[in-house]
C-alpha cells in the first residue's frame, strides 16, 4: 500500500466501490492548507480519472481567461444535485490540475475530511465525509507524513 495515504490520490478499492456503487474512484485527505486556499492539486488517481472524464475539455491558464471553459459540472455525493466547479491546468505544461473549493457553490470539504471523487453511471461525483465516518466505513487511514 501506498505510505504516502491520505496525503495523496488513492484509487478507490472493491469496498469503496460497492460502498459508492461506482466503477472508480479515488479520494483524499484534505489539508489545512488546501482548506484555507479553497484548491486542491489533483494528483495520482484523482488526476487520471478526472483528465480521462473530462478529455481535452480542461482549460489551461487562469480561470479568468475562460471562465466557460473552466467550469466543470460534477454530482455532488450523496444527494446527485449537479454543481459547477472550476478545474484547470493552472500551468501551461498541464502536469499539475487543480479543483476551486467553493463553499457558495457547494462544495468546501472541512481540513481532514475525505474528499472523494467517483464514476457512476457516466456522471462524475464529488464528495467528502468527516474521517471518522469515513474510517467507520473503510477502515482507518494512516497519515505517515503528517
């Protein structure tokens, strides 16, 4: 297993998926610092499933240079209302892609909850739950590099 878990991108495992009733997923912890600059870096698993979901549909530079082609539609977990989010390639060399945190827009996961996203039946769905509900379900994640 990863020892890097929970700090980034984990592919969701058979229990995560029946849990979800999902093909895959992947999911996170998130930090202080995520929190508090309302982005997230997507990485590992979370960066494949959203490049794979969303093509060559993600906008490269600044929001404000396409904020149309910025904005992303996502299921929010576990209610399925449809909310809009920007995720770009903030860089030009598209290595690293990044997901606004947007509490008005719904979606602003709380420091060391689970973020999780998912594919169910063609939509992609965003989510998050406390830790502890979290590890209540799937067991309990070990921050090695805290």
């Amino acid at each position: 297993m990863n020892d890097r878990l929970g700090l980034t991108g984990m592919r969701f495992e058979h229990i995560h998926n029946r849990f979800f009733s999902s093909h895959t997923g992947a999911y996170s912890t998130l930090t202080a610092r995520e929190f508090a600059d309302s982005q997230l870096t997507l990485t590992d698993d979370e960066f494949q499933l959203a490049n794979y979901f969303f093509g060559g549909r993600i906008h490269s530079g600044p929001v404000r240079l396409d904020p149309d082609g910025a904005l992303k539609e996502f299921r929010l977990y576990p209610t399925g209302k449809q909310i809009g989010l920007n995720l770009i390639y903030p860089k030009p060399e598209r290595e690293e892609l990044r997901l606004y945190l947007s509490e008005r827009r719904g979606f602003k996961p709380r420091p060391g909850d689970i973020w999780f996203l998912f594919e169910r039946d063609a939509k992609l769905f965003l989510g998050s739950m406390p830790a502890n509900e979290w590890n209540h379900h799937f067991g309990t994640i070990t921050n090695t590099h805290a």
